[in-house]
C-alpha cells in the first residue's frame, strides 16, 4: 500500500505531499487541483510502461506542465503585504513524482536535457535526470537500493566497497524501471515496476449513442475492465463465472431494486442484458440510459476477480443520478477492501456517504497563490518526505 505520495513542480502542485490510507477520497472546489493530481498519478503510473515522456508531450511538454509560480512564495506575500513577483530561478528546472510504501519508496525528476547538438529538433523533450528506489518515505544515501543519475545507474556501495555500475548509457527517455532487468542484483527495480504497472486507471467511461461500450463484443475471458470499458459483456460474465457472482447480483440489486444482469451470445458476441422489475423483455446496452450503463461500468471495474494493489477513480459520479451515488458509494467501500483505492470526486452525496466508512481519508485540496495546498496541512502532520538531489 502506498502510504505517502509527492509531487513537486506540476502544474499547481508546487510541492504537496499526501498522507494515503486504504480508501482516499480526494475533495475540493473546481480549480483546486483535484485533475492535477489524477493526471499526476497517471504520469507516475507511466513510468513503469516507459511512456512518461511521451504522455508529457501530448500535454504540451515540460513548459506546458511545470509549475507557473515564483520559485518561492515569502511570508510577506503570504501575509498580503507584497504583490506576487517573479524572480530569476536559482535551481534548475524539475518535476518531480514519487511515492513510499509499506517496502520501497521511488522517485523520477524530469527536466531539460542538455544543449543539443545542431541537427536534432528534439530540444524539447523532457529528459529523466534522476530515479531512485530506496527504504522509508524519507531519502537518505544509507537507505538507497538503487541510484540513477543521468545515463548512469548503479547499487550504491556499501562501506568500503565500489558502487555497482548497472548501465553508464540510459537513454534520458527511458526510464530505469522498464531498461535494465536485474533480479539477481537488483531485485526491488522489478518489485516496483511491476507493482506499479499494476495500477488500474478508470476515468470517464464514454456511453454516448455512438459507444462501443453499447454494440455486442467479441467474448473473450475477461478478469480486469479495459479502462474504456468496451469489453464490458465479457468482464460481468467473467464475474459471474468466477467472481464473486452475489456480490453483483446485490449490487445491482442496491442500485436498480429488482433487477439483474445476464449476458446473451449470438455467433461470439457478448450482448449484456439489463432485465429490471416491471419490463416484459431485458434491454440490451443500446437502450440503457447514460447514468445506467455507466454504472454497470463501474461494478464491472470494482468487483474484478483480480483486485489490483491501487485503483484510482476519477470523478465516477459523472452522468449518475444522485439517486444512484449511496450504492456506488458502498460499492467502492467493499472494493477498498480488496484493492487502495484513491477516488477524486465533488459530488456531495458520494462525499457525505464514503466518509462515513471508518477507513475513509478525505483529502480536501484548495487554492492558496495558485498553489494547491492540502487543507489543514502543517509541518506538523505532514508526511515524512524528501526528495533525492540532482
């Protein structure tokens, strides 16, 4: 479980550091930085599918992600008594993830790549300066498993010893968790990839008129909810046959009294089928309404046969009847159970009814000179937490 995450120099996360528990139920106004976060997760997660650089471009790049206050705000502009001003930066550009554990905790630091030489047209990549793997949620050289400075990957040494060079030649873009596999020397690079890539995602499921989360699909066994949701069919007759097929059945119970689900195949496809109290015949996904298939989505993604370590929930009170939101609210308690669970959401019935789950920790983010700032924060119950120097 991850127990602390941080963020340094992305868009308004300027330096916020999280304490997480087994359900996280991240609140706050529009513009706090709630999709900050999400989409900071997301990054993170992109580093153990070597895909971080290339998920910060389609963002724009570095200018378009980093950080767009002074380097520091003084007391006396917190206090009212100077006008917000930007002043030349003394430290080098950086946007910085990372996260502890109950085992290992890991770091990335992207900034500008050197001066390149004068046939390249790639001079604005990110490059990846700095990753490291180590013990406890506070960096220390002792406690380092493994150490990457630019291009040069090594096994810290012990006492006397020599460090064990891994690679001298890293490319900036690629990150050590998926470019070097070493489970003799360095077994915790593939304990942490491998627990990161595991890491589910749900953001925005389409159930427009024209979603193919509303046509009959191929069937084929399907254990994890792809995260559009397609394959919707196959992954509630994977539950069905092998999940936990009363827990569906009490779900859809809970939201539509009276109903339940079935899967119907003609010639390999998987056509759902809804049949609710009162019809004489079930409706397919093509007739269900947006909020409907939406939430099926979400019990289909929830109640996986193989729970993930983190799943994270972006806003899934979109298009749902506040009617709705109590049985998805207890859908996501029994998950967080199984599964961490981070779940960003404004809607104040799902709120008001996961904080009345004892595990539930609410995280409420707001605004301060554009800063994201977690509410109530202090040096005090702040997490433990440093960053690895460049």
């Amino acid at each position: 479980m991850i127990e602390t995450l941080a963020i340094s120099g992305y868009r308004s996360l300027r330096d916020l550091v999280l304490p997480l528990g087994q359900l996280n139920l991240v609140t706050g106004a529009n513009g706090s930085g709630k999709s900050s976060l999400y989409r900071a997760l997301r990054l993170l997660g992109d580093a153990a599918q070597n895909s971080v650089v290339a998920s910060l471009a389609r963002e724009g790049g570095l200018p378009s992600t980093l950080w767009a206050g002074p380097e520091t705000i003084a007391r006396s502009v917190r206090q009212g008594d100077h006008p917000v001003q930007g002043t030349a930066p003394h430290k080098p550009v950086s946007l910085k993830l990372g996260f502890s554990g109950e085992t290992y905790a890991y770091s990335i630091d992207l900034g500008y790549p050197p001066p390149p030489p004068p046939t390249t047209l790639f001079n604005l990549d990110p490059a990846i300066k700095r990753e490291c793997i180590w013990h406890g949620g506070k960096y220390r050289r002792a406690a380092a498993l493994v150490d990457r400075h630019n291009n040069f990957v090594h096994l810290p040494a012990e006492r006397d010893e020599e460090p064990v060079i891994l690679t001298q030649n890293l490319s900036a873009a690629d990150s050590m968790l998926t470019s070097i596999a070493d489970p003799q020397r360095a077994p915790e690079m593939l304990a942490v990839r491998e627990s990161i890539r595991g890491w589910r995602f749900y953001d925005g499921f389409r159930t427009d008129i024209a979603s193919p989360v509303r046509l009959p699909q191929i069937g084929t066994f399907t254990p994890v909810l792809n995260n559009d949701g397609t394959d919707l069919p196959a992954a509630l007759q994977t539950i069905l046959e092998i999940g936990d097929d009363e827990a569906l059945r009490r779900t859809i119970d809970d939201a539509f009294p009276k109903s339940h689900v079935h899967v119907e195949v003609q010639n390999g496809r998987f056509d759902l089928k809804l049949q609710q109290h009162g019809l004489l015949r079930p409706l397919s996904a093509a007739e269900l309404s947006d909020g409907t298939l939406r939430f099926l989505l979400w019990t289909a993604a929830l109640l996986t046969p193989r729970p993930p370590e983190l799943m994270v929930l972006n806003e899934p009170e979109t298009s749902l009847h506040p009617d709705l939101l109590p049985a998805l609210a207890r859908l996501i308690i029994a998950a967080s159970e199984q599964s961490q669970l981070i779940v960003v959401s404004h809607a104040r019935i799902l709120i008001e009814s996961l904080t009345e789950a004892p595990r539930c920790r609410q995280l409420h983010l707001e605004k301060a000179f554009g800063e994201t700032i977690l509410s109530d924060a202090t040096l005090f119950n702040r997490p433990t937490w440093q960053w690895p120097s460049r």
